[in-house]
C-alpha cells in the first residue's frame, strides 16, 4: 500500500478524522474507533511503514519510539498500574487490516488469554 492512499498516513495528514490523545515528531496516538476494551488507542508511526514484518534492524529508533508513546499513554490514562496490553498484528493471519505498523494500547479491564 502507498503512502498516498494508506488510512493511517491519511489521518496523519488530517485528511481523516481521528481522536488525537498525543503527537511528537515521530508518532501519533488516537483512539481506536472500533474499541475492544476502556482503553484502545493506536500509535503509528509518522512515516509509513507497511508492518512489523517490513521492520529492519535499522528501524530500531522506530520500534523504541512506538513503545515509550504506549508506556506514556497508559500512565497518562490510568491503566499503568492495574496492567494494560500491547499488541501488534503483522500480516493478514496475525490480524492485520490496516497495512501500516501500528501498536495496540489496550486496558481498563482485565485480559484474558488466549487473546484470540
């Protein structure tokens, strides 16, 4: 998938509507539309990369960011103390519908596994 028509680099450029929990240079956090628990916010990176499965040893700066964003955002929503959950599906058997790498912050309730 392009740049040009991928959905999350869209709402990156505003083109989309999203609720906005952070920014910085690197990443972007908003709330998941489709919410599975309390808490379900989204962090992408800025640039767009297709999945974790197209990650390479020189996007380690891209993988930190990502998580920090995540650690950030369950301190500034409560759930860092009572546990929260981050997941990232890479390709269509893992779950991947959106092809853009993306982190899953999931909390306010207790996790089961397996997830499913």
């Amino acid at each position: 998938m392009s740049a040009s028509t991928c959905l999350f680099c869209r709402i990156v450029r505003r083109e989309l509507p999203a609720t906005i929990v952070y920014e910085n240079d690197e990443v972007l956090a908003f709330q998941d539309i489709a919410a599975k628990a309390p808490v379900h916010l989204l962090i992408i990176p800025k640039t767009h990369v297709d999945g974790l499965q197209s990650l390479a040893g020189s996007d380690a700066a891209t993988i930190s960011s990502l998580f920090a964003c995540a650690n950030r955002l369950a301190v500034q929503s409560g759930i860092a103390s009572s546990g929260y959950r981050t997941v990232i599906n890479a390709g269509p058997d893992g779950g991947q519908t959106v092809f853009h790498l993306h982190v899953h912050l999931l909390g306010g309730r207790p996790m089961t596994w397996p997830p499913g």
